[in-house]
C-alpha cells in the first residue's frame, strides 16, 4: 500500500496508458521510497527489472545485467563484452514479448556507470536508435546519486537532449503523510508524538519503517539508534557512501555546517576549510542540496554571491547531537536525554527545521496560499556596542506589500509571552524594518505546538499557527 506520492503514482500510470514509448526518471535521496514505489504502481510485474551494483565494476556491472537478462527470458549464454551489447540483448528480449506496453525498470542506473565504460551512449543509442522507433516502451530509470541523474539524464545535451518524458523528484513525507502512515500500520501516536519522531527522522519513509506499536516514542527511538543490533546504527555512513562515490567531503561540509546553526555562505565556508576547493564544493553544494540535505536561500536585500547553505537534514542533525555524543555506548541514551537540557535546546533548534520543510503548510494557515510569496531567513550583525544584532529564521516577503517574520517555540503547554520576550520580539522587527530597507508592512507570526497562553502580551500577536496546522496537506 503506497501512502501519499498520488501525483508521482499518477504520472506514471499516465505513461504506461501512453500511445507512445516513454522515458521516466525517478530521483530522491536513499531511503525515500523510489523503488517501492515503481514495484507497488506495476504491481511488481516488469517486461525487464534490473538493479546496478553498488561498487561493481564494469565486468560485474554486465554479468549481473545478462543474469537480469536470463531471468527475463533471455535464452543462450550472454557473455557480454560492453555496454552497446547489453542493451542489443534487451531488445532482442523486447522484441519477441507480446503486444502491449512493455515496462522497463532500471534501478540505481549511476551505479551502472563504471569509469570509461560508456554506458551512458549506449543507453542514449539504445533510447534514440531503438525505444523511439517503437511505440510500446516505458522505460523507468531511478538512482540516489540525484546529481548524476540530472546531469546525465535531465539535463543532458547529447543523445538524450529533451528525449526525457518526465522527471520525479521523490520528496521526504511531510507530517500529513507520516500521520497517514503510522496509521496505516496501526501505530498509535499523538500528533506531538509523530512531531518528535519526524524531529529525529525527517520524512523518510524507510526509518519510518522501524517503529513498533508495542513500544513507546523514546524505547523506538532508543532501539532503533542506540540498542545493541539497533538496525539504524550505522546509517550515517551508509546513507552518505550510498549516495556519493566519494563521501569524505560531503561528510566534511555537513559536519561543518551542522556547527552553524543559521548556514554559512561559500565564502564562509572556503574560509572555514582553509582553501578553495572550487569546481568540487559547487558539486559538493549542488549535490547535497539536490538530496535535500541543505537549504540555500537568501537574505532581503543580498546578492546571489551572499547565498546562505544551512544543513537541514533531520537526521543527520539527530546524528551529530545524540549519535556521536554517545561516547558510553548507552543503550537507552535518548530515554537517559529526554530530561536533560542539551534536548530542550535541540528541540527547539529540530521543531524549527520541520517549520521550515512545512512553510506551504504555514502560508495555508495564514491564508496566504494563493499569494506569491518568498522564504527567506535573516542576520543582522551589530555594528558597534549600541546596535543589537538579530536573526530571523523564516520570513515570507510577499507580493502584496506585506512581510510575515515568523517566530517558532516549541514548549510542552501553550508557550507564554512574557513582557522581556515581547519587548525582543517588537525590537526584532525595530531592527529588520530599519536595517533591511523593505518598505512592507511586517507583521510577527508565533508558531508554536499548542498555541499562546491568553495574557496581554498575546493580544500583540495577530496571527498564529499551531501544531495541527503543520500536519495538514500542503
């Protein structure tokens, strides 16, 4: 049972219906459910299946290819000598199956792509010079390194300039679609509860997987991360060596970025590793934010140069804070943080990025969904001892003259606004209208989980958001 990618589903049962072959690529992160959702949407059933090997080289890259062959129905020994080959055996293959649209499913296609063996040629001729001629071919490509596949495949100006039908970029599960989900499996949660877990594990399906209904919020996060045999234990290096031929400085720029709380700029970040490392950290940058693990955005009032990378990966974040930090092999370390100040402080800092991945969601509440909009975060820096410096983490500019900055608290009870928080919010405003030059009227938005207890200082606050509007559709 697929739970949400209605659209992703959709376009691809449009395109097997088709009148003519067809050319689809399906990318996202590891873990995001690609492969589940080609095998759930054609039922399991392909004219022709294969997967890439993770590290194979080019001879083992065609031996596992001819055995897909052989278990498709190929007949003869296939010893194949190239790429060209291989894929004139699949349409020997393809040729003698009966009429009807005939599903071909390649998965981790980058895999397949070993150092000179010109694969991708071959797939461009086997494409252009063969699929096309025909009108019966749905060919289905999918892979994690998301980069290769849009440099290779979506934007490629060679043989498969414009031949692709479609791309599908597999998003993390919004909150909406983790709640439909531990549903789905009868897993009993409250809303704060799946808040948490989506804290600690982001919208990925795969360790959505893991939680059992017969434990509790923390003893699943505990046996999950932490316990002896913890099935999640080592996922921070696989997740990264999957994704990535060279993972050291991928792992390099997050877990710098993971010390900035607000992101740094490229420059920030050449400062940071001594050197510049150029062509490779804008693949580097590319890449990562393609996988969704950073957010780039910009400042009011900065240039394109001024581009800010924050690390936004719930996991990787959970895993640099209690992962590492858990020098004694404590095997129930998350029960043992829950109480403890450094949680209350990553709490805050994890409820604040899942604002951030749900902003369709918070422009829905404020009833700003049919506004053209832009989100951005701040930093003002003081200038001298008299000035105060400020930081916004998410401010929506919108197209009718008016500028939401917003402010997220996560509490345990209606969060209250005490008159020295008042003061520094109006002050926060003070400065941005004075330091950023915008002329919009700006308007402070409080999102928090349970909204704001009644007292004076709440009447200030026209416009908030609650939990149970960030688990609505986006």
């Amino acid at each position: 049972m697929i739970i949400g990618r209605e659209y992703e589903q959709q376009r691809l049962l449009d395109f097997f219906k088709s009148e003519y072959s067809e050319f689809v690529a399906v990318y996202g992160r590891r873990r995001i459910g690609k492969t589940y959702l080609v095998k759930e949407t054609f039922d399991y059933k392909f004219s022709f299946q294969h997967t890439g090997v993770q590290g194979g080289d080019k001879a083992r890259q065609l031996s596992e290819f001819a055995q897909s062959l052989k278990n498709a129905g190929a007949v003869g020994g296939l010893k194949l000598k190239d790429w060209f080959e291989a894929f004139h055996a699949l349409e020997d293959l393809l040729s003698k199956l009966p009429d009807g649209k005939k599903v071909v499913f390649i998965d981790e296609l980058p895999w397949m792509d070993t150092q000179k063996s010109g694969f991708v040629s071959a797939l461009e001729h086997f494409w252009n010079g063969w699929a096309t001629m025909r009108k019966d071919i749905l060919l289905i490509v999918c892979g994690s390194a998301a980069l290769w596949i849009v440099s290779k495949i979506v934007k490629n100006y060679d043989g498969l300039h414009n031949r692709l039908s479609a791309q599908l970029y597999l998003k993390p599960f919004t909150l909406h679609e983790c709640e439909l989900y531990v549903k789905s499996r009868e897993i009993n949660m409250t809303r704060r509860q799946i808040l948490e877990t989506y804290m600690v594990l982001g919208g990925v399906p795969y360790y959505w997987s893991f939680l059992q209904r017969r434990f509790s919020y923390s003893q699943n996060i505990d046996n999950m991360f932490f316990a002896e045999g913890a099935e999640l234990r080592n996922e921070f290096d696989a997740l990264y060596a999957s994704l990535f031929k060279n993972p050291s400085p991928y792992v390099d720029l997050v877990t710098l970025l993971g010390k900035k709380k607000i992101g740094m700029t490229r420059n920030e970040i050449v400062k940071n590793f001594g050197k510049d490392t150029g062509g490779t950290l804008t693949t580097v940058l590319r890449d990562l934010e393609l996988c969704g693990f950073l957010r780039a955005y910009n400042s009011i009032g900065k240039t394109a140069k001024d581009t800010v990378y924050q690390l936004i990966d719930n996991f990787t974040l959970f895993y640099f804070k209690f992962m590492q930090e858990n020098r004694r092999h404590d095997s129930q370390f998350w029960s043992h943080s829950v109480s403890k100040q450094f949680y209350a402080v990553w709490s805050g800092l994890a409820f604040e990025r899942v604002c951030l991945q749900h902003t369709a969601q918070i422009k829905r509440a404020l009833g700003i969904s049919g506004v053209v909009s832009s989100d951005y975060s701040w930093v003002y820096r003081p200038q001298n001892a008299d000035e105060t410096g400020v930081q916004i983490d998410l401010l929506i500019d919108r197209d009718d003259d008016t500028i939401n900055l917003c402010e997220m608290k996560f509490t345990k009870d209606k969060y209250e606004i005490t008159k020295q928080y008042s003061e520094a919010l109006w002050r926060k405003v003070t400065v941005f209208e004075q330091k950023s030059g915008s002329k919009k009227s700006v308007f402070p938005v409080m999102i928090t989980v349970y909204g704001l207890l009644r007292n004076a200082y709440a009447d200030d606050i026209q416009h908030q958001v609650v939990m149970d509007d960030l688990f609505e559709r986006g």
